[in-house]
C-alpha cells in the first residue's frame, strides 16, 4: 500500500502576507515566511498552507482545525483579545458562543479574507 502525506495547500487571500501572519498568530503555528511565489505558514510536521495573493472575489473556503484542549483555550484568548467575532455553528460565526457536538468544544470565526476557521476538540 503507498503512503500518502498531503503536503501542502494554497489557500487564496487578497494579501498573502497578511494572512498568513494572521493564520499563524492566532492559530499559533510557525510562519515559514516567503517560499517561491507564496507565503508558508507550518500546519504539524508536513503540512504548509502556502499563501497566494488573488483578487476578490475568490470562493471562501473551510478549514477545520482539531486541536488539544489547551491549544483550544489558546486559540480561543487570542479571537476573543483581538476581537474577532466567533460563534458556535459555520452559518452563526457571530454569536459569541461555542458548541459542544459530538462532545468536544468547537467555535468558528472568520479570517480576513472571510474564509470560514474551524477550532475543536474531541
């Protein structure tokens, strides 16, 4: 059976080192700076979202991301210190509240390109 590992995404923004300071900040990850036309941010040991800049409109998209309980609390200060609206389901991402389906804490915000964050547990 081959082995296969997703290396990389690009994820679309209309000023990629923007976004990608902002992935990296408050999802605490490791800006990997500039690599060929895109910005890298590390997601784990292999994953890199390589930022590109596009002009708007572009599609917004989803990423979910599951993450420790403390990693959770984290992410969580630091929507709630820079003042990011947050809220409990992806079509209610203002309400100010988390959800605990399937029994873990999840919460969904925007980034500033609107594409959709997703932080929860299991």
């Amino acid at each position: 059976m081959a082995t296969i590992e997703l290396d990389h995404m690009i994820v679309p923004s209309r000023d990629k080192e923007r976004a990608a300071r902002f992935f990296a900040r408050i999802l605490g990850l490791t800006y990997a700076g500039p690599s060929g036309p895109f910005v890298a941010v590390r997601v784990g040991d292999a994953l890199t979202f390589d930022f590109d800049e596009r002009e708007a409109p572009f599609e917004p998209l989803h990423y979910a991301f599951r993450v420790g309980a403390g990693e959770f609390d984290a992410i969580l200060a630091r929507v709630r210190a820079e003042g990011i609206p947050y809220g409990s389901a992806p079509w209610s991402r203002a309400d100010g509240r988390l959800s605990n389906d399937g029994g873990g804490r999840r919460f969904y915000f925007e980034d500033p390109d609107g594409h959709v964050l997703e932080a929860f547990t299991t």
